[in-house]
C-alpha cells in the first residue's frame, strides 16, 4: 500500500532536510544529533517566548504569521532530516537518534500548541487576504486540536497523550522496519518463482532460500510460487511481522485516542479527527463507505468464483476453495490465460533505469520542468540519487528531490513521498521531497509502474508548491485530499500519450508494444471487486477503531474480515502491520477512495490526451502550487469548472471507465 509520510508537515512546515536554498544535505552523525537537536529546540523556544510578548495591539501578518514561518523554518533547518533518516538511515545509531529527537520536536509541539498567548495572538490578526485567513484558521485549529481552550490539568494531560502516541508510532514503525523474521524453503517449494528472482536469494547453509518480506519478495512468492503450502506459510509469516508488540501498541493508541475525544469533549476520536477534513463528520464517512460497499459486494463474489475456477483449472480438484494466500497467484494465473499478460514481460518492457528516466520525461513535458541529476549533493546510502528540479521557459531553479527506490535492511518497508521541506514564497525557501520505496531492480511490473507514478505525484505535489506559508507546503493539505494529485498521475503510467515519449527517452530499448499494453488495461479491470472490497474494510476497520465503543484491535479484525467472503485467516495478525492507522491516517484511511473520487474526476479535465500540456500547466498552477493555501474543493471545482461528482469513481470500481473511454473516442 502507498503511504504519505507527513512527519511534523501538520504543525511545523513540511519537516525541511536541508539548508535555505538548494538541494545540500544536513546528514549528522548519531553522535551530533542530541546536542544539535537540544540546541535547534531551545533557539525554537527562545523565539516564540519572543511571539508571546507580542503586544496584541501591533499584531499583524508579518510579525505573527511570517515570524512563525520564520521560527518553523529555522526549526525544521535541523529537525526537518529527523523524521527522514530515522526510516531510511543504512545506520542502526543514527536512526535511534534520529527517533529520540523526533519525540523531542513532538513534545515541543504539545508544548507550543497549548501556549494561550500564542493562540491568543493568532486570534487578534486580521488577515490581509485569503491566503492568512487560511492560514490563521488553520493554526487556531492546530492550537485547539492540542487543548488550549481546555483547563491546565486538561491541557497537560492531553499533551503527556499525545507525546505518548507519538512514541508509540515509533516503537510500532520500529518493529516493521526492524524486523528480522525470515521463512526458509526449499528449491522444489518455490517452483515457479523466477529463476533471475532466485539467483539473487540468500541462502542458508543447508542451501535453503531464505525470503524476507520486503516488496520484490512478496510478489516473488505470492504472485508466483505454485506450491499452495509455500504461499499459505509465507501469507501468514508475512501476516505477522509486526508481533504481539505491536498488537499491544495499537490496542493502547486506541485507548489513548479515546481519552482524547473525551477531554476534547467530542463523542469519539473519529469525530474530533474528521471535523477538519473534507469530509467533515464521521457519519459522512460511514456513508459513503457504505455506497463503495453496496457497489462492489456482488463484483467481489464474482472476482473470487473466477479465481477458484482458476484454481480448479490449476489443480484439477473441483472441490477447491480459494484462500487469500491464492488471491495474487491465481490472477497472475488469470490474466496469462485470459489476456495472455505475463508480469515477467511487462518488467522486459519497463527496465528499471529508462523506465524511471521515461517517467521523468513524461513528467517534466507535462509540467514544463526539467529533472537535472546532482551527484554532488551527498546522501544517506550509495544507491539513493538527487535531482535538482528547474522551470523549463524561465531556466530557474525551483527544488529538489531524492530517489531512495530499491530495499535494504533497516529502511521503510512501503512506499512513501516525504516532503521533507516546504516552500515559502515569503522567505524564498525552496522546497525537498524524497521518494522512498521498495522496488525490484529487474525492471517494471505494472503494480510497481503505477506505484512508481503514484509516489511521484506526491512529490511533484510538494516540489513544484509556491505557497507563501511553509505550513500550507505541498502535500500540507486536508487528509482526504492528499492522495488526490497521486492517484491521478497513475493514469499517466498507462495512457498511450504519456507512452509514446518512452522511445523518444530511450532509443535503445525495446519499443513500446501496444497489444502488451492493451492486455495490461484489460487486466488492470479485473479484480476492482476485490480491490475495492478491501479498501472499504480497511476503512471501515480504521473507522471501527476510532468509534467511541473500539474493542480489541485484533478481535474486531478478527469478527470483520471473518465476515468476508474469503474469511479470516487463524493465526494471523493483520493489525500488527497496518502502520497508517497507527501513523496519520487515524480516522482517514477513507481518504484513498475519497481521494480518488476528485482524483478521476479531475482527469477528466485533460479530455483524452494526459499529455496536453496546457492542462498540465493548469493543473500544476492551480492545484500543486497552491498546497493547502486554498480551500481544496475549490481549488479542484475551479479546475474542472463544475462541482466534482463519483461518476468517474464508480466506473472505475465496475471496470467501464476504460470501456466507455474508448467508445467514447
């Protein structure tokens, strides 16, 4: 699953990584991360100290609003690389480091978030445009999220939670990242697992492949290991990474989250999280939820009576039952038989150097930029690569952004855009993002195309931002609409205008063969049922979990995906994993379909041709620089010149977007 990591972007900028300007890193050694942090916090809180004296009288935009720019800013100067390198860092003492400062910044934005005469002051400015309302009533709902209208006892009571639960998030991202848990098997176990896949497997003494469960591995075994007893061992292995730990953790950030609510005074923390994003009210969710459910029970059923006659075709035996450890293997099954799409000759098609420097390509004609690759910036691993990002007619330097694609030991497991700074117009800094993933280096199979266009999104959301505040920075944007930018550029990876520039990219490779990408569409509709079906029950179980009566975390996993079609699996321990829920998507892991609601209707916009680049310079002026400085509904229904509808939505959930597309054409 794709992930947006936010680390201290809700409250102070976009967590920057780097110096004002330019794209050089400030990358410490775990010895200076202590004294360096402890140092950037007391000049932090020496500063505001200032703010609060303030007289309420001489308040105005530049010395509240542009002075907390200012202190974010210089804040994030060192503390911005903390939330990066405590999940990539190669090296186990900087990323414990890099975890103690992180709760530091956490407890210094209880800390300041509660201060009544800061909040006092924002109270007392009076905007001069749209942009500081927004603004300041984005920060008097910071500051009243944190407590401060509530009594001392309260509010101190509140902040000991919230410095708790962020300790927690690292104890449970720790326990993934970490983990050292492998599976063992034997050459005749992994019969039909690629033979270029198991030339590079390590192996043990008694010269058994032993499989971690990092991306390249999963596909590997899921996708393609014909014996049903080595997918079922490595589902439930993979099931359970997380351990009786993190199953603790979670069962206490939900307790945690309960007290919340009550001291905020609202009926549950679903209420108390939603009432600032789009979606406004937990019941809204939970309709909307149920529409998307409605909608895909009867495609789900039919997804997996064609996957277990898959699997009687397979196995011979008329009486099979699919699993959820079949799912992957007997759609690969599907889709070679039926589109004749085999995942090995998309990768043939999409090497991984041209595919990345093709997705470049596509991206900076659409947008106007050019990607100039820096190797003079130094970075936390040899592998990771910089690019420096310019406007293609002004020949200006505008950011810069890092590329950290293949796994490791002791990196983040998923994939994930970190804005690890934010612009401001106002200052002129310029912003850094990083993309973060877990790529196989045979090249391209299309989940990881589409994954690969999806995170990048999120980085053309935070490096091509102008907003004048750092808070309000690129992907600094309601929850429910984060994902909309990202999701939207997915279709980019397969649309034959964006394709037609990858031969124009690499004259040497292979040409772009439309029958393969015609099987790749086709095959992309089968399975919304099952796709979908699953996104609302992790919905509804983050939901379920952010309800005033949340029980047990594993027990009401156990009762709703027990309710499935394809059941709950004994044994295994799914919540232990599900880090976003833990993480900033509490109450708003909806925000992926809702998200993709505005996302497909806003590709509308570009009518049949994704590379029309007037529409492309539209789309980066109205909705990527603008960040969060705007309300995003508006921004999106002055960019599709309508109010936004799920027609498109829905299309997609019964597979006739692409087919009414066509006929369309």
């Amino acid at each position: 699953m794709n992930k947006i990591a936010i680390s201290l972007a809700v409250f102070f900028s976009s967590a920057p990584l780097l110096a004002a300007q330019g794209g050089a890193l400030l990358l410490p050694s775990a010895a200076d991360i202590a004294r360096q942090c402890q140092q950037t916090i007391s000049q932090a809180k020496e500063k505001m100290a200032a703010l609060e004296k303030l007289p309420l009288a001489k308040v105005n935009a530049a010395n509240t609003l542009g002075e907390w720019n200012r202190i974010n800013q210089n804040l994030d100067h060192f503390g911005g690389p903390m939330g990066l390198l405590s999940e990539v860092s190669p090296s186990a003492p900087v990323r414990t480091a890099a975890d103690a400062c992180n709760l530091k910044m956490s407890a210094l934005i209880s800390e300041v978030l509660q201060s009544e005469a800061l909040y006092n002051r924002f109270k007392a400015l009076k905007p001069k445009d749209a942009i500081d309302a927004e603004a300041k009533a984005d920060l008097l709902s910071y500051f009243e999220d944190r407590g401060v209208n509530l009594s001392k006892e309260k509010r101190k009571e509140l902040a000991a939670i919230f410095n708790k639960i962020e300790k927690l998030q690292q104890d449970f991202s720790r326990n993934m990242r970490d983990n050292q848990a492998r599976i063992s098997f034997m050459a005749e176990e992994l019969k039909g697992v690629s033979a270029s896949f198991l030339e590079s497997a390590k192996k043990d003494a008694a010269g058994q492949y032993v499989l971690g469960f990092d991306y390249p591995e999963i596909d590997a075994v899921m996708g393609y290991a014909e014996n049903e007893a080595s997918r079922e061992r490595y589902y439930i292995g993979r099931m359970k990474i997380g351990g009786a730990a993190n199953l603790q953790i979670l069962k206490e950030v939900v307790e945690l989250r309960k007290k919340i609510a009550q001291l905020a005074g609202y009926s549950s923390y679903a209420a108390f999280a939603i009432r600032n994003k789009m979606a406004a009210t937990p019941e809204a969710v939970n309709t909307f939820l149920a529409d998307v459910q409605t909608r895909v029970t009867a495609l789900e059923k039919s997804d997996i009576e064609e996957l277990r006659q898959e699997k009687i075709r397979f196995t011979g035996k008329a009486d099979s039952v699919l699993k959820r450890w079949d799912v992957q293997f007997y759609e690969e099954q599907l889709k070679a038989r039926r589109y004749q799409l085999d995942q090995k000759q998309v990768r043939e098609q999409f090497p991984t150097e041209p595919t990345i420097a093709w997705m470049m390509n596509v991206t900076g004609t659409l947008y106007g930029v050019d990607f100039r690759p820096n190797a003079q910036l130094k970075t936390w691993h040899k592998e990771v690569r910089a690019y420096d990002v310019f406007d293609r007619s002004s020949k200006k330097y505008l950011s810069s952004f890092y590329l950290d694609l293949f796994p490791r030991d002791g990196k983040y497991k998923h994939a994930a855009a970190f804005p690890v700074r934010g612009v401001s117009s106002l200052s002129g800094q310029t912003p850094v993002s990083v993309l973060v993933t877990n790529f196989s280096r045979e090249g391209f199979n299309q989940n990881e195309l589409e994954t690969l266009y999806h995170e990048f999104g999120h980085i053309m959301h935070g490096v091509l931002s102008k907003t004048r505040y750092t808070m309000h920075a690129g992907t600094s944007v309601k929850r429910d609409f984060v994902e909309a930018p990202s999701q939207m550029y997915e279709e980019w990876a397969r649309r034959p205008e964006a394709e037609a520039l990858f031969n124009d990219t690499c004259s040497s490779c292979k040409p772009i063969d439309p029958q393969l990408i015609a099987k790749m569409d086709e095959a992309r509709r089968f399975g919304r049922g099952l796709k979908y079906a699953r996104q609302v029950l992790y919905s509804a179980y983050d939901m379920a979990l952010a309800a005033a009566d949340a029980a047990d975390p594993l027990a009401v996993w156990q009762k709703m995906e027990g309710k499935t079609p394809l059941g709950y699996v004994a044994g295994t321990e799914f919540p232990g994993t599900f880090g976003h829920i833990v993480g900033g998507y509490a109450a708003g892991y909806y925000g992926y379909m809702w998200s993709e609601v505005l996302a497909l209707d806003m590709l509308s916009a570009f009518g049949s041709n994704v590379m029309d680049v007037q529409q492309g310079k539209r789309y980066r002026e109205l909705i990527l620089e603008n960040g969060g400085q705007r309300p995003a509904m508006e921004l999106v229904e002055e960019f599709i010149g309508r109010k936004p509808n799920a027609d498109a939505f829905f299309q997609e959930i019964s597979g006739q977007r692409g087919v009414a597309a066509k006929a369309a054409e």
